[in-house]
C-alpha cells in the first residue's frame, strides 16, 4: 500500500519527522494498487517531479512542504483532472489542499 500524509500543524510534522505521530496526527491517504496505477496512468506523478524538482517513486519517500511548491502542486493535479477525472487524482487533490490550510505538507511513502 501507497500512503500520502498530510500532517495537522508543525508539531504533528516534526513528530512525523521523528516517526513519533500520535492518534490525530496526521490525514492520510492510502492508495490501493488501482488507484496507485491510475495516479501512474495519469502521468501527475512525472509531472509533479519534474514541474518541482523532486523524486516521488517507489523507492524513497518525499515531500513537499514549501508552500509555493504546494500551490503548483495543486494546479498540475487541477489539470490532470480536466483529462482524467479519477478519484485517485480527487483524493490526491484534497490532500494537497488540506497541506495548504494547516501550512504543514505533503509526504509520500511509496
């Protein structure tokens, strides 16, 4: 399983920073291997590394916790909706949007 977290506030970040979250630390998002080849398939994820210079993949977890960078994220999901309108790039979506409202980020365990 694919996990993409968004922690609530700074504390919560800095603990999910030490692998020490506690209960309400943290919205995750847990993809099925469907919606995973559907995020694949809809090419947002090349995007996303490519547009802002970092390495979502399989082998190494990521983030994305600079606001500006959050933002861009949001509008390149935004347009990959408009040709692919699956509930992975929905779910993916809201999750960057609640980064954005808790000024926190996004982080990717693949």
């Amino acid at each position: 399983m694919k996990n993409i977290s968004v922690p609530v506030n700074k504390s919560a970040m800095e603990r999910l920073d030490l692998d020490n979250c506690v209960d309400g630390d943290l919205i995750e998002l847990i993809l099925d291997e469907d919606n995973y080849k559907n995020l694949l398939e809809s090419n947002v994820i090349n995007q996303l590394n490519n547009e802002l210079d970092i390495n979502i993949d399989d082998y190494e977890d990521e983030k994305i916790i600079d606001l500006d960078k959050l933002f861009k994220a949001k509008s390149i999901i935004q347009n990959s909706i408009v040709s692919n309108n699956s509930e992975a790039l929905i779910q993916l979506l809201t999750q960057v949007d609640n980064a954005i409202k808790y000024k926190t980020g996004l982080f990717f365990y693949f």
